[in-house]
C-alpha cells in the first residue's frame, strides 16, 4: 500500500494497527449473560410457578422492547403497531396446536412463520410511509388484525380460544418448557441482537440510522435492511406473544393486539434509552418493578409513567443508559471497533 | 486500494449528453452534456441555483434524470439506485458534510470500504487506516465524527467517498465554509489523489482552490450549460465573467 501524504512516510513504513471490538466490561456482561440464561434455562429447579410466570412476562416485556428498539432506535421505523404481529402468532399457536392437534411446543417454531409471511404485505404497503405517517399505518395495521379477529368465526371470533391441549403436561413439564423458552427468548433478541449490531451489518444500521441518504451513497441498500429490520422485528414480537399467550392458556383479540404492547415497549426503550441494548434491559428492569408495585393504581399509575416517558423524551432523550455511559464508558455490549497501534516493542 | 489505475488520458470515464432535469414545471437541468477523462479533475462552476448539485445527484443516482443519458465507462446509467452507483464507482461528498455521528471516524470509512468497497470487515483495517492517515485523520480514528470540526468532517466526507474506492469522486462545494488555511491544505490533500489517479469532478465557490487543481472547467447557469474548457480560457469568457463574477466585458 502507498501513502500518499509525504515522502517520508513513503520511506518510513506505518505502524502496524489493531482493532479492539470486546473490552472488560463487555466480557464480564457477557459472562454474566451467560449465567442468566443457564439460570433462566433451570427455573422449575430453584424458582416456584409464581415467579416463573413473572419472569416469563420481563422476558416478553424485554423481547417487545428489543425488537422496537431495532426498529426505532436503528432502523429508523416508528411502530405503534407492533401487537399485529404478537396477536397474530399467538393466535397461530392456538390454532395449530388446539385446531389442528400438533404439540403446542412444536407450534411455536412453526408459528414463527406467519408473522414473517404477514410482515411482507405489511411493509410492503406501509414502507411508502414516513415519519408519524409511518406510525400511524402500523397502528391502523394492527387494528385491523384486531377486527378481522373479532369477526373469524374460526377463531371463536370475539369470545377467543383456549389452549386447552396444554391439560395434558403436568405442572412441572410446564414450568420446564416455559423456562426454555424463556432462555430461547433472551438468548435470541438480546444475543441475537448483539451479534448482528456487531456483524458488518450492524455497521449498516447505525450508518443508516445517522444518515440514511450517506448510507445509500456509501453502498448500503437502505431500503432492504429496513425491510430485514421490520421483518425481524416482526417475528421477534410474533416469539413474545406465541409464549406469552401460551402461558396464559387463553388469548382473545383485546388481549391479543391490545396497544399496551406496543406502549411498555416504547416506555421501556425511552426510558431506558433508545438505540442501546443496555437501555432497554435497564427500562425493561424498571417497568416491571414498577408495574409490581404500583400496577394496582391503575390509571394513575399509568399517567406517572407517561410523565416519565415525557420528561425524558424532553430533557434526556439517551434515557438512563445515556446518562450513565456520558460518565462511565463501560457498555455491557459494546460495539465499537476501537482502532489502536501497535506498539513497536510487540512487533 | 483507490486510483492507482493506469489512465489514458483520452479514455472518457463519464460522459453526459443532452441530460435534463425538471421539477414539476421547474426546469433546473437542460440538454447539458460533457465528457469527463479517466485521471483528470473536471471544476464545475455556476452561480446559486445553476443546477450543480442536482447534476451530481443525477450521477450518483440520488435523482432521475428526465431526458437524456448519462454513462459511466460503456455502461449507461439508467435506474440504479446511489447504493449500485457506489458499488459501480461513484463515490460522492455532500456540500453540508453528513458524517455518521454516533460512529467513530474509523467506522465511517469502515462503511464505506466494506459495503461502497466491497472488502471484508478484516481486510478494511489496514485499508481504512491508510486512507485516514492520507487525508490527515488518523489520530482522529476513535474521534465520534459528530464532534469533529468543520474542516475534519470535510476531510472525512472525502475520506470517506475515497474509502469506496471511486473511479470517480465527486465533490460538492467541499472548500465552502474553510478558512484561507484550512482550503490550502484541502487543496494540497485533492492534488495528492488527483496524483494517484482518481478521477474527480469538483462543484466550488472557492475559485482559487479549483483553478489550483482543475484540469478543466464547466460553467453552468440557470440549468445550461454556458462555457467549457482549459480554466484560463473559461475564466477569461466574458459571458461567465458576467454570469459568475458580474464584470460586465
């Protein structure tokens, strides 16, 4: 290679470079990260069904936070919608296992694929869309899905359906499956996260979140990694719901696209921090402390917690995450591709 | 590695004919045409309004042309979308730098180098790292591009199109806004990858930095094309010397 700044440097060769990806605190996080998911993996063995049921709901809470935050925080695509797609899977699992008679645990990998297969129309008629036009569309999306739910007398139309075929597992069977796929869950959003924000596509979406019209004039194809994003983040919701909805052994169409989904995942990113994986695991922490301890005032429970949402939308819009890492640089999943010399003595 | 090709200096890279553009009943390009030769650096001039930039953003595909044709080598650009025209060999700065603020400035050219470039992440290192140290940026490498100043996010806007590795660089107005100093040392770092082959085209204001590096000049007003040719003579026209510097001849 030539340089071709100045002769001396032609004559004199440059230091050879490095490039630091992990750091301390990531290798502590992900050892950490390891041990949550073997913890979460044995649950029916140290924790009683209460607390697995609980547990389960912070794991669905995390995985619908994580995917708005692909969409929102990176991909640039503001969702309000995103129940069409948990309703839709958790109806599917209702419908393959309890209609159709396949084993309920089975149904949820097969399930998987209706919110892919639903995704494509969907964005194909929305990605036109931009901004609060965007957002909007999900929204009518998703209400939509809930109408035509409402009205399929397939799918016991309004009354909705009941999973039944899960009589036959013992409690502990249960508890186990619930416990896998709670691991499944964490392992696939946040690890799988983690590993694509790392990967050279990782360096795409945060190019095209900080500059969409640089990022297509710098080889990126903006338009398919939005539609991957979405696609994704569709059937990440789609995974929280078909498990979320099992464990609750019934699933009717408020339930199933209520706005609520999408409402926690936007609390819990903003809180948070939006863009961070870190954010979302400390705005997902809060959420569900809080929901425990104030849930039973209801509404105004709610109104605290768009206070809050508000307050940081207006004056610390990186959330909690921001705010300890402007002071801490230690990210528990850190991303960043750190360019460094190599000293001449380790040459 | 970018330029570096052996150019014939006869050998047209780009070349535009009867190209227009129109918005609406606004007409902002019309019938203009030219050619561009592999390693020589092509100044465009014209007032506000003249249509420069929407002539880069036909080229580099960020817009349709509405009549006429452009080509790159043999190939005629028809609809390819910017992402295709950068892996094609358009590389392009934008006139208010539009850096990737919460990445490094490593990252930026990492971008740029493995998806405009088409390496591996490992084989961009090395390849990032001396376009950085080329354009004077190296020790800025773990620097987040949104805190850089305006002469740094200049040099990065064109390290960064370099990281693609262009056959042709297109540059929109990157000297506005620097100092006498600071469009010196740009124009130094241009003439250096001019040197090494690149093929450039270059829309300024700055007069003094172009006519330091251009080969050749083009003049637009109002969409049309009004003078082409060696710098001196253009410069010297008196319609561009009315249109441009208002001396009326």
């Amino acid at each position: 290679m030539t340089s071709i700044s100045t002769s001396a440097d032609a004559v004199a060769a440059p230091p050879a470079i490095r490039v630091r990806r992990q750091t301390v605190s990531g290798v502590i996080a992900l050892s950490l990260f390891v041990l949550v998911i073997v913890a979460l993996s044995t649950m029916p063995w140290w924790a009683k069904t209460g607390t697995i049921r609980m547990v389960l709901e912070l794991c669905c809470y995390i995985v619908a936070a994580q995917m708005w935050n692909m969409l929102a925080g990176y991909a640039g695509l503001v969702s309000v919608g995103q129940q069409a797609f948990i309703g839709v899977t958790g109806y599917a699992v209702f419908v393959l296992a309890q209609t159709f008679g396949i084993n309920p645990f089975l149904a949820i990998p097969l399930a998987l694929v209706v919110p892919a297969l639903v995704a494509v129309p969907c964005y194909l008629l929305l990605h036109r869309l931009d901004g609060p036009y965007f957002a909007i569309g999900t929204w009518v999306v998703a209400e939509v899905f809930r109408l035509v739910a409402s009205n399929l007398g397939w799918v016991n139309a309004g009354a909705g359906m009941s999973l039944a075929v899960m009589r036959e597992y013992s409690g502990f069977e249960r508890n186990v499956a619930m416990s896998v796929l709670c691991a499944l869950m964490i392992l696939v959003s946040i690890g799988g996260s983690y590993l694509f924000l790392s990967s050279r596509y990782g360096l795409a979406l945060i190019a095209m979140r900080d500059n969409p019209v640089a990022a297509s004039s710098q080889g990126i194809n903006v338009g398919r990694l939005r539609f991957m994003i979405y696609v994704a983040a569709a059937v990440g919701c789609g995974f929280a719901g078909a498990v979320y909805f099992m464990a609750q052994l019934r699933i009717n169409p408020p339930s199933a696209f209520d706005p609520m989904w999408s409402n926690v995942a936007i609390f819990i990113v903003m809180i948070g921090g939006i863009g961070t994986i870190e954010g979302v695991l400390i705005g997902a922490l809060i959420y569900f402390v809080a929901d425990r301890f104030f849930g039973e005032y209801g509404a105004s429970y709610f109104v605290v917690l768009g206070v809050m949402t508000v307050l940081v939308a207006l004056y610390a819009r990186t959330g909690i995450w921001g705010m300890i890492s402007k002071y801490w640089d230690a990210p528990w999943f850190p991303i960043r591709r750190h360019l460094l010399v190599e000293r001449k003595d380790r040459a | 590695m970018y330029g570096q090709q052996e150019n014939n200096p006869r050998e047209c890279l780009l070349q535009a004919r009867n190209v227009s553009k129109s918005f609406g009943a606004v007409r902002v390009l019309h019938d203009v045409g030219f050619d561009v030769y592999r390693g020589e650096v092509l100044g465009i001039l014209g007032p506000n309004g003249a249509g420069k930039t929407t002539l880069f953003n036909l080229i580099s595909g960020d817009l349709k042309p509405s009549g006429g044709e452009i080509r790159l080598g043999e190939v005629r650009l028809r609809g390819e979308p910017p992402h295709r025209r950068c892996r094609m060999g358009i590389g392009r700065t934008y006139q208010i730098p539009r850096p990737y603020s919460g990445m490094t400035t490593f990252e930026n050219l990492l971008v740029a180098s493995v998806f405009g470039g088409g390496r591996s992440e490992a084989e961009s290192y090395d390849f990032c790292a001396q376009v950085l140290r080329d354009c004077e940026l190296f020790e800025k490498a773990n620097t987040l591009a949104g805190s850089l100043t305006l002469l740094d996010r200049k040099r990065l806007e064109l390290a960064r199109a370099l990281a693609s590795s262009p056959q042709l660089l297109l540059l929109d107005e990157i000297a506005g806004g620097l100092t006498d100093e600071e469009s010196k040392d740009l124009v130094a770092l241009i003439s250096r990858i001019r040197d090494r082959g690149v093929t450039i085209v270059w829309i300024e204001h700055v007069l003094h930095a172009l006519m330091a590096v251009a080969d050749r000049l083009l003049v637009l007003n109002f969409g049309e094309k009004i003078a082409e040719g060696e710098p001196k003579t253009v410069i010297a026209d008196p319609e561009v010397m009315r249109v441009y510097m208002g001396i009326e001849a």
